[in-house]
C-alpha cells in the first residue's frame, strides 16, 4: 500500500511537469511505456488497454516509480540544476 501511495505522489509531480490535465492521463502513459496491458484495434484505430492498477505486483509497482524517475533524469537532461525536476526518493 505504501508503495502505491508513493507512485501517485510521483504521478502527480510529473502529470503538472508534463502538462497533462489529469494524474490518471499521465499514469496511463506510464502503464503504457511498462506494457502492462494490451493494445486493442476497434473501428480502424488502435487503442492500450491498460491492466488494473490494483492487481500490479510489487516488481510492477516497482518498474512504474522506476519509469518515473527515467522521465525525471530525461526532463532534466540540459537544463541547470536549479531548475531541475527533483522527485522524492523514498527514505
């Protein structure tokens, strides 16, 4: 449980950087960039099916907070420090 509160926090820190109008828009990106669900083609497009949140296991949990901070080093790259994104590591 502490380790999907810990995600959301994260979530909401890169959905405001990113400019993403919703926390749930931004972690369907992240379920999409780990694969953790499926595409799917109706009427001619393609669409990601994202597997339910609750049923991640820990290793899961872990590659999306792993995800995030690769988007946190990516945001960063280039720009000074005192600008940088600084997501909380857990203690």
């Amino acid at each position: 449980m502490r380790q999907n509160r810990f995600y959301w926090l994260l979530v909401a820190k890169l959905a405001d950087e990113l400019g993403y109008i919703s926390k749930d828009s931004c972690h369907a990106m992240l379920m999409e960039e780990c694969g953790y669900g499926e595409p799917m083609e109706f009427r001619g497009k393609t669409y990601f099916i994202r597997k339910s949140s609750t049923r991640l296991s820990r290793e899961e949990f872990a590659a999306l907070i792993n995800k995030c901070y690769e988007i946190e080093a990516f945001i960063n790259e280039g720009k000074e420090p005192e600008k940088h994104l600084v997501l909380p590591r857990l203690a």
